[in-house]
C-alpha cells in the first residue's frame, strides 16, 4: 500500500482544481512569504489521496512532517508540544516541519481554542485533514484555506489500481477488478488493501474474501434500523457511521418514510420534522454556520422515529426516486429551458409565461404542423427542441422539413436583395441609380414574394393556411 | 434569430407578438398610463420607470411602444430587454448593463432603455446592486422595471423611479381584441369558445391571445371544447389533480403527481405554491377548509424560503393536506 503512494503532487488522482489550490498555498511558503491563511483544510471522503498529498508535498519540497492524528492524542500538552514545532525552524535549516494534523473532525471542542491560537502563530505550514468539514471546530475552520477533495469515480480507482498491476508485474481478472472498484465506493485505499488481498491470497475466492465496502449498504442498514425503533436516542445514532451529508440523508429518509407509516396524520407529524430539518440546512447553507446541521440530523433522525405507528415487519429500503428522476431527465429539462429561453427572448416573457407557452406550443405542434414550422423558424429551435415538443418521429420530421422549406424562402428572398444591393454598388459610388433600375428590382422582389409566400395560392388541404402568413411590412 | 429574418415577409410571427400593439394609443385598458407615457415620448426625456401589475395587461408591450416613439427607426439599438429571473446573479445583469451604457444612443436620442422584466424575483441584496448600477449609469440610460408587485421593490428603487400600475384588463376589453385577431385570421369565434377565452385568460391578454391560436391549430372554429381543451394542458389541472390526492388520503400518488409537476415539468416550488393558493378556493370542499388550507400554503411557502429543499416542504404541505382532508 505505501509502496505505491504518489511521489508528486502531481500524481494524486484527478483533484485538479483543489490541488492548484494548494500549490498556490505552498508556494507562499517556498517563497519565504506567509500566506493570510496559515493552515489548510483538506475535506473529503476517504482514500481520496488528503494525506498522500502531505506526503507527496513533504517530498517535493523537503518538508520533514510531524504527523498528529487528533484522535490518537487527544491530550492538550502533546498537541502543544508539537505544534511548537510549527513556527521554530530547523537550526540546521536542512529541513523544514510540515504539520500535519489528521482527523481534524474529531478535535475535541476545549482544545480547538488552542490548536487556532497555534494556527495564529504558525511560522510553517500546518495542514489539516477531515471527512466531514462540518465537524471540525468552526474556530479552526475560521483559521484555515479549506480545499475540497472529491469522490473518486469508479474509473479512477480502476486506473490506479491498473498501473499498480503494471508495476508489480501482476495480472487480475478483469471482472473481479471491476468488483474491487464498485465495492470501494471511490475510496481508492480500500481498493488498493483489496488489491492486495486479492494479489497475496488467489482469485479463486477472491469474491467472498473481498470486504463489502459499499456506502449505500450502511445506508439501506441505518435506514432499516431507523424506521424500526420508537428510541430517539438509538435512531440519532443509527445513522452516525452512514457517510453521507445531511442533506442526502434527509433525501433518503423522505423517500421512504411514507412507506413505514401508513396514518395519515403520522406522515404529516414524519414530514413536519423533515421540515423542520431541511429549515436548519437551509439556514446552515445560508449563513455558514454547520453546527445546524445537528439539530436538522436531529429532526430528520430522532423526530421522524417518533412520528407515530410504524408498519410492522419487515421494512423494504428504496433509495430516493429524485436523484434518479433528476438524472434521468437532464437531457429533457436542458432541452425545455433552451426552448424557454427563447421563448423568453422572442416573445418578450417572463420564466413562468414562457412554460405556460410551451404547453400551448406543444397543442399546436400536434395539431397543425405548418403553425409550428413558423414557431420553429422564429424561435430558431434546434431539431432536438422540434422533437421535444412534438415527440419523437413522422410528425416532428414533417415540421421540420416544412421548416427547412421557410429557411430556402427566406434565403431566396434575402438573396435577391442582397443581389439588388450589390447590383446598385456596381453602378459606382455617388452615381444614382437609375428609376428604371430600381423599378425592375423592385418589380422583382415582389414576384418573388408573390410566388413564394403562397399569399396567391390559398389552401391547397386547409382553408386557414392562407391567413398564416403575415405580411408585416405593409408599408 | 437573426434581427433582418424577422423583417422578412415570408414568415409568420407567434400571434402574441404579430397582435402586440406598436403604438402606445393602441394599447388597450391603461389609458391613465397611456395619457403620461405619450407625455414623455414627446418631450424625448423621462425619469426611471417602474411598471406595476398582473402578467397580460400591457407592461412589455408598453415599454416597447414608448421606445418606439421615443427613437423612431432606431429605436432596437437604444432598447435593451432583461430578465431578473433568467439571468442568475445581479453580476450577469451588471455586466449587460455596463456594455450597453458604454456606447452612445443612437439617433440623437439622448439616452436609452433598459426593460428589466421581472424585477421582483431580485433578492433584496440584488436590489440594492441594482440601485447602484441605476445611479452609475443614469447619465445615459433610463431603466424601466416591470414587476408583479410594486411591495416587493425597495423603497429605495421605488423612490427613483415614477410609478405605473397596470390595471387588470376587464372581459370587454380582452373580448374586443380577440374578435378583431380572429376577424383578421378568417377564424370563426363562436360565442362559447369567446366565453371559454375569458374565463381562462382571468384577464390575461397574452394568455388569452395563446390560447386562441392553439385553438385554431386544432379547427379554425373556435369552440369552448376547443379552448378548454389546449387551456387545460397549461392550466394547472395537475396541481389541482395532486390536491385532490392528497386531500382523498392517497400521500403517494399525491407525492408522485408532485414530482413530474416539478422535475418533468420544471415548475419551481414557489410557482407550485403560487397555483395551489390559486387553486385552492376552487375545490370542493367546506368553505373554513378553505381557509385552513391557504393559511398552510401560507405557511410552507414561508418555510420554502427559509429551507433548503424545495420539494421537502412541498411534500411536508402535501402531508398536512392529507390530515386535512378527512
């Protein structure tokens, strides 16, 4: 596992944004500067590479690291004793200390004062690692640049754990590589201890030797537990090994909450405190103060348990329908905003009008496909839009190839202007043009409106056709 | 689209926008406003503006009638249109208004037009931005807001600027206008499908000018069964049909039902709110549920602002709408 931590910044997996960040904050203290943040925050879920990149940093930069873990010594005498180091250089000036400090979520709240005082006085860098940001003390989340290091996607750690096969010279099925990778939910740790045991101990039985590492697992557990006990203790405290924020929490919890209680007013007392919850997040989010977000895990836990009457037996867990309708309709919602957009533009509306439009746009979309072609040219709709409204197949092609129709007329027509334009240039600048010629331009231009717009041949299948077109310029 | 496209004579114009009024003397039931803004065009100056009434009743059309009278031909170039709700962030908005206010009038005109359409969905913070940006460029702009409700603008802005409330137009009003556009498109009105227009428009000319012409895509008589027919896909049926669920006890079909109105159709809570309060006085139920149901829409849409998933709350009302209804 050591043997193959990154060497180099460089080298920690797809974290570009958050590692620029720290290069840009290291880079102050190479230069001999300070920056105003002395400490950083690295945030996020494990074997994301938080303290890898401590050590790649220590060893691009000859930086020696004290490494502190908050919840091995916890005692405030030792934690001094360190952190002194923090702003006393080597006499030998060979190497300088990095502090890092890990498990930053787990400080004890009387000795955080400290530990942000010692941030204050800091003469060298002081690095800080934490899963859930939210719980390290706010006052050393004031002290420090907070970067955050997300999820690894499941292509990522397959990856990773590819070169190391490469390197060792090692070869492993490719499906039981795939299965190490979902199991290790983007924690590329986990994957990599698997790895091994898979490497060291055979393939054969590699399947049930291989931890269950799956995140959802905990949840659907957690979850199961939550909806079977009356205990507002023991609901707080089923969810607290679920790796989740509270705000996906609260997502799962709604989706199944309605399938535990069945009384009426018992959903309405479960959802009233899910408002409350999603009230407490909605002021964390607001004014940044996280420590809310206990009171909505609270509510979301403990307040929901003792809504009322529980079904009896075995509860099944779903997880939540939103996200995935979410997912599932992105592509639809991009489509309706762009239409909305332009509608918006072109019709000079407000958001909520311009949805409103669009269900009158899809009646007639259905219904008279030459109107549409109309829409589609003035709004400038794509294809795809044209689709959206008409549905897939005959009749959003119809439409669109009446529109391709109003495009070659507008063509033509402009055409012909602009050859007129040019056809007066050429007579020579300052000249006039002569009556006759303009005359004959104009003659022309009008047959070719005459010909094309259909204004002199009316309804050849409907009788309204003929009205469709508006000859605005009636000047 | 490309601007000349639209100049061009082949194509039809959505009836909304071929039917909108180009003179301000032809708007219809705001002559109060009308008198004072032909005031201005006159004498080529005016104050900020800021335009006050339901959705319909002439905001936008009078804002670009007054700039065409104001700059004559060249009235596009000096008119700029926003949208408080489309574009996210005062800073987009800034930044339009800064490029804009960078360059001369055109024309001799000796200022231009910013429309700022739905000015009441800015937050207060956006507001007070907006005021600044009003100051820094009222050498050579004049902005005219439009909102819904004149309460919801700061005292500030409404202090800089004169005050016009669009009145709600009434039946006869909106009833003269569609005889004329369906005169004009050789349709048939027959008396029910007029009766039909007004009940569904509530006194809303552009809804009412939609919902004529996706009636006339499906026959060119318009009939009530018609109009009721394309109205009823936009009017918000499914906001009622999800109240109802919840009312007969049924949580989850009631849940669902909320979902596709705001993930498929992309409704935000707040507009879901605004049809249920709407919606509510029509149902049928006692008359004090009536009132017990809207003081709890009241309620939620207060928590919806506070909170911090819309849906949450909404599922939260729907819940209470189910104890409700027993």
């Amino acid at each position: 596992m050591e043997k193959y931590r990154p060497r180099k910044l460089a080298d920690v997996i797809n974290q570009e944004k958050a590692k620029d960040a720290i290069r840009a904050w290291i880079e102050e203290w190479l230069k001999g500067s300070i920056p105003k943040k002395r400490a950083l925050l690295i945030a996020g879920p494990p074997g994301t590479g938080k303290t890898s990149t401590v050590y790649a940093l220590a060893r691009e930069h000859h930086f020696e690291v004290i490494e502190l873990n908050a919840s091995d010594e916890r005692t405030y005498e030792k934690i001094e004793r360190y952190v002194q180091a923090a702003y006393t250089m080597d006499i030998l000036g060979q190497h300088r200390k990095l502090i890092f400090l890990d498990e930053a979520d787990n400080i004890e709240p009387g000795g955080a004062r400290e530990i942000a005082k010692l941030i204050d006085r800091a003469r060298n860098p002081i690095i800080l690692a934490a899963n859930r940001y939210w719980e390290v003390p706010r006052e050393i989340r004031a002290k420090v640049q907070m970067v955050n290091y997300k999820r690894l996607t499941q292509r990522d750690v397959i990856k990773a754990l590819v070169r190391i096969l490469h390197a060792e010279k090692k070869t492993v099925p490719k499906e039981l590589l795939y299965e190490i990778a979902k199991r290790a939910s983007g924690d590329l740790r986990a994957a990599v201890n698997d790895l091994q045991t898979v490497v060291t101990g055979g393939t054969e039985d590699a399947m049930e030797v291989l931890a269950y590492r799956d995140v959802e697992k905990s949840v659907f557990q957690a979850l199961a537990q939550l909806f079977a006990t009356d205990n507002a203790r023991k609901a707080k405290l089923v969810v607290l090994g679920v790796d989740m924020f509270p705000h996906e929490l609260l997502q799962w919890i709604d989706e199944n909450l309605p399938y535990v209680y069945y009384r009426p007013e018992d959903i309405a007392r479960a959802y009233e405190a899910l408002s409350r919850a999603d009230i407490f997040l909605g002021r964390a989010q607001r004014t940044g103060n996280y420590g809310l977000w206990k009171y909505a895990t609270d509510m979301m836990t403990a307040g929901v348990a003792v809504a009322g009457v529980k079904k009896k037996g075995f509860v099944r867990i779903y997880p939540p329908k939103t996200i995935k309708l979410l997912t599932e309709s992105k592509g639809e919602r991009t489509l309706r905003d762009s239409i909305v957009k332009k509608v918006m533009a072109e019709m000079h509306m407000a958001r909520l009008e311009a949805l409103e439009t669009l269900n009158y746009l899809r009646a007639i979309f259905e219904h008279d496909p030459e109107m549409a072609a109309h829409f589609v040219v003035y709004l400038d709709l794509t294809e795809k839009e044209v689709e959206f409204l008409a549905g897939k197949g005959e009749l959003a092609r119809r439409i669109w190839g009446k529109t391709l129709n109003i495009h070659k007329k507008l063509k033509g027509e402009r055409n012909q202007l602009k050859e007129h334009v040019a056809a007066a240039g050429a007579t020579g600048k300052g000249e006039e043009v002569t009556e006759e010629e303009l005359k004959k331009a104009e003659d022309e231009i009008e047959a070719v409106e005459e010909g094309k717009t259909g204004k002199e041949e009316p309804s050849k299948k409907k009788g309204k056709q003929a009205t469709l077109f508006d000859f605005l310029g009636k000047k | 689209m490309p601007e000349e496209v639209k100049e061009v004579k082949i194509l039809e114009k959505p009836w909304v926008e071929k039917y909108r009024p180009e003179r301000l003397d032809d708007i219809v039931g705001q002559a109060h406003i009308v008198k004072r803004l032909k005031h201005y065009a006159k004498t080529g100056s005016m104050p900020h503006l800021l335009f006050a009434g339901p959705p319909g009743v002439g905001k936008t059309t009078a804002a670009l009638a007054l700039s065409r009278e104001l700059f004559g031909e060249h009235w596009r170039p000096n008119f700029l249109e926003l949208n408080a709700s489309d574009e996210r962030g005062i800073n987009v908005i800034r930044e339009k208004v800064k490029e804009f206010a960078r360059t001369k009038p055109i024309g001799g005109a000796s200022f231009k037009i910013i429309f700022l359409d739905e000015a009441d969905a800015l937050t207060q913070d956006a507001q007070q931005a907006l005021r600044r940006t009003m100051e820094m460029f009222s050498n050579n702009v004049r902005f005219i807001l439009s909102c819904n409700y004149s309460s919801k603008i700061i005292e500030p802005i409404q202090s800089r600027c004169a005050i016009f409330r669009f009145r709600p137009l009434n039946d006869e009003d909106v009833a003269e206008r569609i005889e004329y556009i369906a005169g004009s498109e050789g349709l048939t009105l027959t008396e029910d499908g007029l009766q039909a227009i007004l009940y569904v428009a509530e006194g809303d000319m552009r809804r009412a000018i939609n919902v004529l012409q996706a009636a006339a895509a499906l026959d060119t008589t318009i009939t009530d069964e018609n109009v009721f027919l394309v109205a009823s896909r936009a009017r918000p049926e499914d906001v009622r049909d999800m109240m109802k669920l919840a009312l007969e006890g049924d949580f989850l079909k009631a849940r669902e039902k909320l979902r596709e109105i705001l993930l498929k159709q992309g409704l935000s809570g707040e507009d879901v709110l605004i049809q249920m309060h709407k919606e509510v006085f029509n149902l049928p139920i006692p008359e004090d549920r009536k009132v017990a149901l809207a003081d709890r829409i009241g309620e939620y849409n207060f928590r919806l602002v506070e909170g911090a998933n819309e849906m949450i709350q909404l599922e939260a009302l729907l819940a209470q709408f189910t104890i409700m209804g027993k």
